[in-house]
C-alpha cells in the first residue's frame, strides 16, 4: 500500500428536499458572501421548478446572484470564459453548480479563471498549476462524475477540439446538496450514462498493481455491485424508486471523492481514450466509456503475461460478474467478465461498439495522436500509440 494524504472537506447534505436549504447554508459557511453566479443548463432545472426554489432559498438569505446558463454536455471553453468575466465584473463571492458534471465542471473552471491571472486555458493545457479558487457549491441532478466532491474538472476547448481536465484542491466544492428525488425525471439514457460513468471512475481505480489494498479493492467491488444491482431495479420499472436512486446518487459521489484512491494507483487510459471520442463527435462521456472501457480490459487480458495482473482481471469478473471461475481459466473467466459487462451495458441502453454510437472509425489515427499528445497514458499498462491503436481497433470489432 501506498503512502496517502486524505481529505475531503466537501459537506454533502443529502435527502429530500434540502435544496430548500442551499440559501442558509451559504450564509452559514460564507457569512459575507452576498453575490453568487448561479450556474446551469437553463433546461430541466428550469422547467422543473427547482431553480425557481433555489432562487427563493438564495433570496431568503440576503443573497443575490446573477445568472449563466447554456451548460452543454461536454462542457464549452467559451461559457467558461463568458461566466469568468461575469465573477471579475460583479465581484462575485461563490459559484453555485445545479446540475450534473457538466455544470460543475464548468463552475469550477470560472472559480480557478476568476481569482488567477491569465487564459483558464493554460491550467487544463498543464502550462500552470492553481492554488486559488472561488468558492464552489453544488445542487446535484444527475449522478455520475461524482464532481460534486472531488478534485476533478473537464472542459473541451471548441478551437481544437480538445477536452481535457484539471485537478486542484482548491476547487473541491465547499458544499453539495444531493436530493435523490431531483433524478426520478431524468431521461433513461442520462441515467444509463451517469451508471457507467460512476462505474467507470471505480474501475480505474480497481486496476492497479499496487499490491495489498484488500480494503480499498472490496470498496470498489461492493461498490461496482451496488450500482450494478440498483441501476437493474431502475431499469426494471423502478425509475422513482427513491431507495435505489439514493444509492446511485451516493455511490456516484464515493466513485470519485478520493476514497477509493487510498494507498493505490489508478490507470485511468480509459478517460484519456474517451476524451477523444467525446471532443471529436461530442458523445456523452458514460457512453464513451461504455465503449473504451470492454476494449481496453479484452486489450489487457490478451497481451497480460503477469501473473498477478491476470489474477487481478479474473478477480474482477468474479467479484462483480459472479463468475465462477471453476468453470474457466484465469484468462477466460476475465474475458466472461467483460462480455457480463458488455451485456449489462446493452440492457440500460448503453453502446459497446463504435458502430452503435456512429463512431466514424476512419479517424481512428487521428484519434490515436492526439491521446499520446502529452506522452504514454495508463499506469495499470503504459500504452503508446501502438496500445492505443490496437485497443481503438477492438472497440471497432
């Protein structure tokens, strides 16, 4: 196990109703705070009336805001950028995420931009690092990059197009509201991709080489079957089922607080393949990753010749699949794991292939430059271009 620092100071305030409180929770942790960027899509959050409530809790408190919508998936440079000069201008004291990802993401790349000088640019371009942000809060609607409590954010730059990411300790959220009941209207496919995107975050961490981390590893397995077990129930009939969206809501944010990051190394090879997917043909992250992450465990399993890292791949499809590994060598029961997660995938609406998202495969070279632009990806594996062809070329097949 690794030497390991863990702190998340995010406070979650998590059940029913407790948007209502986000107005006197800011006054409570920012007492001098009185203006904010309220910050989201202008879709679902308006129509549903929540926002309308977030500004009559906001207004009970003595705090004004000024409004930015048009957060898209994927979230855009340009909006970044239009709601920094909003902080500089209006002297503005916090920035209030409502919203999945994308909008916290977005909060967060105008909290760095808006107290440090220069283009935000050159943070997600690894050019400077910060230390600095505003403060950042969220109101959770859709569960799955977890951005709520971590370190994490991810923009696409519209003039390359590039999508890359940040982490900084300085814009982990202050606060998150999560209410389950927020998710109960969200469409089928915004669900499925949030269920695979929380998938997705934990099984980069799963795969490591880092050796006795039995505590972390039946995290991430209870974890992964948690959300297996209740996406299921929602799929099955259960969409307002408020017992399995509250664990698909908690677990999104588990998937990536740092908590299961402990005295490990995660890979993450997956998420720098996807964002190639995602800049060039704008597809919903989950849904990349839904594609990339069966290419590149059938990439592992067949050029793996180290023992433990094999036994590591079995234990996943036993531990999460149910594979019986009686019935199997090591190398076959991995591979019947991956083709459980390929079905599973498929029965919340998910594509496995290229094919099923209208991937045009002839930019596959393309593709395959760009994500070694920095160097090798993935510390489970280091991939070059060659790895990262071949495993381009498996979610093509």
């Amino acid at each position: 196990m690794q030497n390991f620092e863990y702190c998340n100071k995010t406070k979650i305030i998590f059940g029913r109703g407790t948007e209502n409180q986000v107005g006197s929770e800011i006054a409570k942790m920012l007492p001098d705070a009185k203006k904010i960027l309220l910050h989201h899509s202008g879709g679902f959050a308006v129509k549903s009336g929540l926002i309308d409530r977030v500004m009559k809790s906001l207004k009970g408190s003595g705090i004004s805001w000024v409004e930015l919508t048009g957060v898209q998936p994927n979230p855009r440079l340009s909006l970044v950028r239009e709601g920094i000069e909003i902080a500089k201008r209006d002297k503005l004291d916090m920035i209030l995420a409502v919203g999945g990802g994308s909008a916290i993401d977005s909060a967060k790349a105008i909290a760095v931009g808006a107290v440090n000088d220069g283009d935000v640019w050159d943070f997600f371009d690894r050019k400077k690092a910060a230390d600095k942000a505003l403060p950042v809060a969220t109101i959770v609607t859709i569960p799955a990059a977890g951005s709520e409590s971590s370190i994490s954010a991810v923009i696409t730059n519209e003039e390359g197009p590039w999508k890359r990411g940040i982490n900084f300790q300085c814009i982990r959220p202050v606060f998150s509201i999560m209410n389950p009941e927020l998710t109960y209207s969200l469409p089928p496919y915004q669900t499925a991709c949030g269920i695979t995107d929380m998938m997705a975050h934990i099984m980069e961490r799963y795969f490591t080489k880092e050796p006795n981390v039995e505590l972390t590893d039946e995290l991430c397995e209870g974890a992964l079957r948690t959300i297996i077990r209740n996406g299921r129930k929602i799929f099955s009939g259960g969409e307002n089922d408020y017992a399995a969206r509250a664990e698909i809501m908690w677990a999104g944010a588990l998937a990536h607080n740092g908590l299961l990051d402990t005295g490990r190394i995660g890979d993450w090879a997956s998420h720098a393949l996807d964002h190639e997917l995602s800049a060039l043909f704008d597809i919903a992250h989950g849904a990349g990753l839904a594609i990339i992450f069966p290419a590149w465990l059938k990439f592992n399993i067949n050029e793996n010749n180290e023992a433990a890292l094999t036994a590591r791949l079995a234990r996943f499809a036993a531990k999460v699949w149910g594979v019986d590994g009686a019935f199997y060598d090591l190398k076959q029961a991995a591979l019947e794991g991956v083709y459980r997660m390929e079905n599973f995938f498929k029965s919340i609406g998910m594509p496995v292939r290229f094919a099923d998202a209208n991937i045009d495969t002839s930019r596959i070279p393309e593709m395959v430059k760009r994500v070694v632009h920095f160097g090798p990806i993935g510390q489970y594996r280091k991939l070059d271009e060659k790895d990262a062809l071949a495993i381009y070329k498996l979610a093509a097949e």
